[in-house]
C-alpha cells in the first residue's frame, strides 16, 4: 500500500496567517504544511482519511483522479469542511462512500445540509453513500480496517489500522485496551503537535512514549504546529525510525 501525507499541519497550517514565528517565515518546503490528512492506495483502490478546507489543493498537487471514499476521524473543521470538493469525483465517478461515526455523520449533516437532501436537492451537490463506524472492523475495497478509539481529550476520535500499518491522529488518550489493537504494527502514523505539552495533543515525548511502548519498525509523526521547531533541526534529534513526516511525502508499508 502506498500512503500519501496530503497535510501534515495542526488546524491553522503552517505557516500560521500574519505569524512572525521563524518556522513560519522558514523557505524550507518541508515546513510549510496544510491540514492534515492522507491518501491510502493499493490495488486499484484509492481512499483518504479525512477531507480538510486544503482537500481541493492537495489533490491538484498529487494528481489524484479518483477517489473510493473518505475515512473520517472526528468532525473538527480541520478534518471535514473541504467535503464540498469532492463533486468533482463524484460528476466522474457516482455516489462517493464515507465513513464515519454517527455523531460524525449528524455534524457533516448539519454544515452540508444540501448534500444529504433528499427532495429538490441542489443539482450541482454530491451524492454520498454513507457507512457507520461503531468499533467493529469493517471492509474498504478489499482490506480489513480496524477502528481505534484515541481522546482528544475528552472527544472520541478513530484511529485507522490496515494490516500492519496503523493511522492515528488528534489523540491526548489512548487507553489501555486501544493500545492493544496498535501492536504488532509496523508502520505508524501519530499526532505529536509540538515539544511543550498540550491539553488535547500528545507533545513529542508523549508520541515518543508510545513508540517506544509500541515498538513499530517506523513511525511518522504529523498534525505538526509550528512550534515543534525545523524539519530539519528537530529530525537530527529524533531515534532511529522514527521521522516528521511532511507534505506530499509518499511512503510503501
């Protein structure tokens, strides 16, 4: 399976609008970032994880013709407001799936209202097909997905797993008996906003932790702020396999 990192930045990007911060002015194009999210494929199988207000852009920048559906983690503005830019895709391709939780599904249902129309829907509005998450493993193209439960701090949040690659994002919590559904892999995607600690992100140390609890062959962290520091400075400081991902870098797990 191939995956993308489509953004790798926290809710306001980086660089942040009207910041002064060195990592913002940074000419570095690895520390300029959009809202996170990523594109799996395999197979003649395409998906994202979450559909951010950047989702238009990144598919223009990867070339991305076709799309199988969206795995939503949780409703922030940052995961599902670039919903409107899937028509596209959809003028091409027909109904689009989604997966979500249902309070997930209630909030798309509530900023989209003229896309889940069923009467005198506006003609130009994409059609979805829309599939529950409720913890039990479920099937995208031909993989197994296992859904993982992370807090952000008190939200409830799913985290992705297909074979041994796992996909997890805007988590403070992950308990215990979610944990356990993370081990054996051996690629993992993790949150890890900046060095200070944060009420609702896992800081480095923290992500740290948890690689080092769960011991994958490599690990990327995303959801990045602008006050991680460098790309290139806070890599040097890393453990062996464990990296920044950035945007737009393309990856085989």
């Amino acid at each position: 399976m191939k995956v993308t990192f489509l953004g790798t930045g926290t809710s306001q990007g980086v660089p942040i609008i009207g910041s002064k911060h060195p990592v913002c002015l940074s000419k570095d194009q690895k520390d300029k970032r959009l809202r996170v999210s990523a594109l799996l494929e395999w197979d003649d199988f395409s998906y994202v994880i979450d559909c951010g207000p950047d989702f238009r852009q990144q598919m223009l920048a990867n070339n991305v013709n076709k799309i199988d559906g969206i795995l939503y983690t949780h409703e922030h503005n940052d995961h599902i407001i670039g919903l409107d830019d899937i028509r596209p895709f959809y003028f091409r391709q027909g109904n689009i799936s989604i997966y979500c939780h249902q309070r997930v599904l209630n909030s798309l249902k509530d900023r989209f209202k003229y896309v889940f129309e069923t009467e005198n829907k506006y003609p130009g509005a994409p059609t979805l097909d829309t599939h529950i998450i409720d913890d039990v493993p479920f099937t995208v193209g031909n993989k197994k997905v296992t859904p993982v439960n992370v807090y952000h701090p008190e939200l409830q949040v799913y985290g992705f797993r297909f074979d041994d690659f796992a996909y997890v994002t805007d988590a403070k919590i992950i308990p215990d008996y979610e944990m356990n559904k993370l081990k054996g892999v051996k690629t993992l995607v993790l949150n890890a906003l900046r060095k200070e600690e944060h009420r609702s992100h896992l800081n480095l140390n923290q992500a740290l932790d948890i690689v080092d609890y769960l011991k994958p062959d490599k690990t990327y962290f995303t959801h990045l702020s602008h006050h991680m520091g460098f790309h290139e400075e806070v890599q040097k400081e890393l453990p062996e396999g464990v990296y920044l991902a950035y945007d737009n870098l393309k990856i085989e797990v």
